[in-house]
C-alpha cells in the first residue's frame, strides 16, 4: 500500500483492519509524514477556558444552555488577563480562547477588548487563537482586527444528515459552512474538525470527513474521540460505549488525516487523554503535532465539563506544565517554546 497517496477504499481498509502490522506500518508512515512535513516539535497553545454560557443546546455537550445542573461563570477581565499573562512567561506562543456560544454585543466587546490587552501585555509576543462559535462576518472581522489571528470551529461531522442528529432544529450545517469560508475570508488561520465515534456514525462517514478537510482546504485540525457527558440527551443514545475501541479510532483518524493532509497542524486533545492517561501522547506519535494544555483556573473547571471523565480537574498550570515536559521528552520530542508554530500549510500561501 502507498501511504503517500491513499484512496477511499485504502482508507477504508486502514480505518476497518486488524493486522498489527498493517497498522503499525501505517502509524510508522504517519510519523514519517508529520517529520517531514512539520517536524517533531510540539506547539502549545495554553487553553484559556473563560465561560460556559451558552446559548446553543448541542445534544452532545455538557455545557449546553439546557443543562440546568451546571454552574454559570464568565471569567473577571482581570483572570484572563492573568492566565495569558502566564502562558506568555512560561514562553507558550500561543494561547486559546474558548467559550460557550454567545452572540450578543456585550460579549462580543468583551472578547474584543480582552484580545487588544492580551496582545499589548504580552507586546504582541502571544498568537491568539479563538473557538468561540458561529458569529457574524463583522463579529469575526472586529476580533481579527483586535488581534486574533487563529480560530477553530469544528464541523462536528462532515455528513449534514448525522449532523442534524446531533443538534436541535436551531443549528444548519449550510450555516456551518458559511462561517468557516467567512473566518477564511476574513484572514484567519481556520482550523475544523469532527468528534470521532459518534453515535451514528460510520467509516464512510470519517473518510468523508478527511475529504471534506482537504477540499476546505484548512490550516488546522482539532479533533477528538466523542465522550458521552450524563447530563445529554446523545449520552441516552450511546449505547455501548467502549474507550478503547474509541481511542483506536481516533488515533487511527489522526494518522489518516495526518497522511492526507500532511502540512497541516493537528491537535493532540485533551480527549484522548480522558480515554487513557497518556492519549495525547499517543496521538502525537500517531501524527499530531499540538497541545493545548488547559491553564483555565482550577475553580473553573468542574464547570467546564463537556464530557465525563475530563482529566486534571485539581492541577493547576504550572503542574500541568512540568509534567506535559516530561510526557512530551518521554516519546523523543521537544516543546516549541516562544514560537507561535503556525501551521506550514497556511504559511506556504
Ligand atoms: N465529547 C467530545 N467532544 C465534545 N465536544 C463537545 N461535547 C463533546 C463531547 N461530549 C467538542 C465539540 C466542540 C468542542 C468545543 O468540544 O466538538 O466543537
Ligand atoms: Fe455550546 Fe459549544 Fe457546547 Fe454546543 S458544543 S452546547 S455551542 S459549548
């Protein structure tokens, strides 16, 4: 099999067997890839997560509005402050602002200002990536203009009909779609993904899926296996859930995206890690080249659970630094301190 130009039906055979060493060959190949195409260091982005409100109500998710059980928070100015402040000391590069869904003014001007203080505390050293949902054209302008230069908004599955299975009437994939060229058009660096293992969901469907990455033509990719959260309605539709044939998927996933799109970044997420303690590990060997480390204040984070089981609730960031350090130097890699690690397949344009 020539890894280097996969067809459907190879991919097929890669996502569906259970040769050992078909599949080591194939983990070995995706490796090769990513140090050819971005090199064995890691990028970190320091995730920054500053509010679970939400107006959406994804069947999926934790945090959705529904979701009486949750306790609301949005981050003082100050914490936020404080947190990227950090990132930038500890020579992150980048850092990731990532919120429940809110499209109303005051929102959008708080996020604004908060990107024009962050740019100017860290003198413009800090790249800042968003993920903060579907917003207007000019929404996304104003925050491109106040100093954000990244933004990731998933799509979830690239099969519009399975798609409308996991959200409510309120939610168009045409929708979806209309965002991400906008975020391009805008001058962003515009990273998708999909949830892998969702109920539903077939191998046709993740080939898909990779197919849909390459005609978009995105920088970035930031998937990760789909965990059930109690409190959802898609958590009554999961029947069987098995971590580990859940993790195999999605690492079979991020070899195969990572030998399909080769130039790309690709997120170890912190997903994989709630399936086995050292996933993201593993996903950077499978072909991932990112990590976005959570540095959101530890009081938070009980209230930041889109899925069960979300590892390193009690470890505040300087614990989770020193031992991602080591985690990362165990499997023969290095952290790409103080760059922003912007994605090859972007720059090249
Ligand atoms: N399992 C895995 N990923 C989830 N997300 C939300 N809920 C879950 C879940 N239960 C992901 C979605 C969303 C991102 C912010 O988090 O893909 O885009
Ligand atoms: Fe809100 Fe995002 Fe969760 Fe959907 S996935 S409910 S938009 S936080």
């Amino acid at each position: 099999m020539n890894f280097n130009s996969l067809q459907r039906e190879e991919m097929r055979q890669l996502f569906l067997t259970q040769d050992k060493n078909l599949l080591e060959r194939m983990f070995t190949a995706a490796y090769d890839v990513k140090k050819q195409y971005v090199g064995t260091k890691v990028y970190f982005r320091g995730i920054i997560e500053f509010s679970n409100i939400c107006q959406k109500n994804c069947f999926y998710c934790g945090i959705r509005k529904d979701n009486k059980a949750v306790k609301r928070y949005l981050m003082p100015l100050e914490e936020i402050l404080e947190a990227a402040a950090w990132a930038d000391e500890q020579n992150y590069g980048s850092v990731v602002l990532q919120s429940g869904e809110r499209t109303d003014e005051e929102f959008i001007s708080y996020v604004e200002n908060a990107l024009r203080k962050i740019k100017e505390l860290s003198c413009e050293r800090l790249g800042i990536t968003l993920s903060l949902g579907e917003q207007t054209k000019e929404t996304y302008e104003r925050w491109f203009k106040a100093g954000a230069h990244r933004y990731l908004l998933r799509i979830e599955t690239s099969n519009a009909e399975l798609y409308r299975t996991l959200h409510p009437e309120d939610h168009s994939f045409p929708e979806r779609l209309r965002a991400l060229a906008n975020l391009k058009e805008t001058g962003y660096q515009v990273g998708t993904g999909v949830m892998i293992g969702l109920p539903g969901q077939t191998t046709d469907d993740l080939i898909n899926d990779i197919l849909f990455f390459k005609e978009a033509d995105v920088a970035m990719l930031g998937m990760g296996p789909y965990l059930p959260h109690h409190d959802t309605p898609l958590k009554k539709r999961t029947a069987n859930f098995d971590a580990e044939k859940q993790l195999d998927l999605a690492l079979r996933m991020i070899a195969l995206c990572r030998l399909y799109l080769k130039d790309v970044n690709i997120a170890s997420t912190t997903a994989l890690q709630a399936l086995k303690h050292n996933g993201r590990e593993i996903g950077l060997q499978a072909g991932a080249n990112i990590i976005m480390p959570v540095i959101t204040a530890v009081k938070y984070r009980e209230d930041y659970l889109l899925y069960d089981n979300k590892p390193c609730l009690d470890e505040n960031a300087s614990v989770c630094r020193t031992c991602l350090e080591g985690r990362i130097k165990s499997i023969g890699e290095m952290v790409g301190y103080g760059e922003w690690g912007d994605s090859p397949h972007f720059l090249k344009k």
